[in-house]
C-alpha cells in the first residue's frame, strides 16, 4: 500500500496513520518530522534546513527528494508507505513518481468550520502540561485541571483565528496536489465529519474494494 496522505489541521491525519501503520506494519514517513529530528541531531542535514524551518518556508525541492528518495530505500518500506507532508509541490509530485510507483493519494477533509470546532476545543494545563478536549476528554472540573486544579489555557495555535489561518494556509499548498492526483485518477477522498471512528473503517473498505490496499494485516 503505497500512498500520500492529504488532510487539513484537525482532520484526523494522525489517527488514520497510526491505525494502518500498526494494523499493516507499514512505515509514516513525515518529511517534517524527519527534518525536524535531523535539526535536533545537528547532523549535517539538519545544519542545511535549519533556517527553513526556523523561517516556516518549504525546504528546497532537491534536498526534500534526496531525502525522500533515501527513506524509501529502506527495507521497511517493502510492503508499503503513507508519506505525509510530502508532496508540497507539483515538482515533488513529478519526482516522487521516478522513485516509485503509487497507489493512491488519500484526502481526509472536514470543513474549516468543523476544524475550529475541533482545535479549539482542546485546552492545556499550564502547569503539567496535560492535554484535554472539551469534547472527546473533558476535565472533570470546569476548565481546571484533574491533576493539580490549574485552569486550563488554549495554545496559541489553537485560537480559533489562527486555525482558521492554518487551514488556508493548508489548501493553499495541497490543493493543486490534491488536482494533479485527480487528474491522473488516484485521488481516494474521505469525509471524516463523521468522525474516525466510522470513517476508518470505511477508508479501509474502499481501499479493499479499489485493489489499493492489497497486503493483509500483521498483527490480529
Ligand atoms: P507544518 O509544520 O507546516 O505543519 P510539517 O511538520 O510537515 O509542516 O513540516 C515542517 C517543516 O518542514 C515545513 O515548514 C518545511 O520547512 C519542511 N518541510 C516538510 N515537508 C516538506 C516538503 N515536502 N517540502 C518542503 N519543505 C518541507
């Protein structure tokens, strides 16, 4: 199962990745988080993107397919992969495909409104750093913390304007990907309003039926 991954901020990109990987036994490849460990490392690598990451642009397309090109040479690759955050550009797009072939471009999309609806519902404690969502794991006190009684605050990124901003920003970069996978009939789209709950194994549904999804599980 060899696929892109293609989701808006709080469209359940994470949760969708982490069910196929562990069920399939195939690799996330994250280019962001793959940089963002070379930066941590200081190797030589991480030297070179540095100061793209610092200054929130896309690292040049050469380094990124070198990169790319490297990981999936790896073994853990054999049965499959779902790249994420790769590719940003039409040209990572026309050089992904000299490394291997696809299978599909996954989009999992939920509305902005429904993505602030989500985000900022998530509040943080201060104090301990515990994560809660009004929704799916309220604290069990009004906005304080279980733990030490802390009154919860929203993250920066999680205000309501500044999601509004991220998905923008988002379709901004992905949507003529999401036209150029359309347009060579690889596109597979998921409604995840429904939640990932249903949505997960309805994906999974399609990807049978389609012939993408052809390796059986490893682990039951
Ligand atoms: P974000 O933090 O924008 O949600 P990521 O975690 O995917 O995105 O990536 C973090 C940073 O890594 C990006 O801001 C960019 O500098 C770099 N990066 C990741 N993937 C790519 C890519 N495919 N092309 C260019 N730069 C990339």
């Amino acid at each position: 199962m060899r696929v892109v991954l293609i989701g808006p901020p709080g469209a359940g990109k994470g949760t969708y990745s982490e069910y196929f990987t562990k069920k399939y036994c195939i690799p996330h490849i994250s280019t962001g988080d793959i940089f963002r460990a070379e930066v941590a490392k200081k190797s030589e690598l991480g030297l070179k993107v540095k100061e793209y990451l610092d200054r929130g642009e896309l690292v040049p397309d050469e380094i990124v397919v070198e990169v790319v090109k490297r990981r999936l040479s790896e073994p853990d690759t054999k049965r499959g992969f779902i790249l994420d955050g790769f590719p940003r550009t039409i040209k990572q797009a026309q050089e992904l495909e000299k490394i291997t072939p696809l299978d599909a471009a996954i989009h999992i999309y939920i509305s902005e409104e429904e993505a602030v609806r989500r985000l900022s519902n998530r509040y943080v404690c201060p104090v301990c750093g515990r994560v809660y969502n009004l929704t799916y794991n309220p604290p069990k006190n009004d906005l304080t913390c279980d733990y030490d009684g802390a009154k919860l605050v929203r993250r920066s990124d999680d205000e309501p304007e500044v999601i509004r901003r991220r998905y923008q920003v988002y379709y901004q970069t992905f949507s003529p990907i999401i036209e150029y996978y359309k347009e060579k009939r690889l596109l597979v789209e998921i409604d995840n309003t429904i939640g990932s709950d249903k949505g997960i194994p309805l994906l999974e549904r399609i990807l049978v039926d389609k012939g993408i999804l052809r390796i059986k599980p490893c682990v039951t």
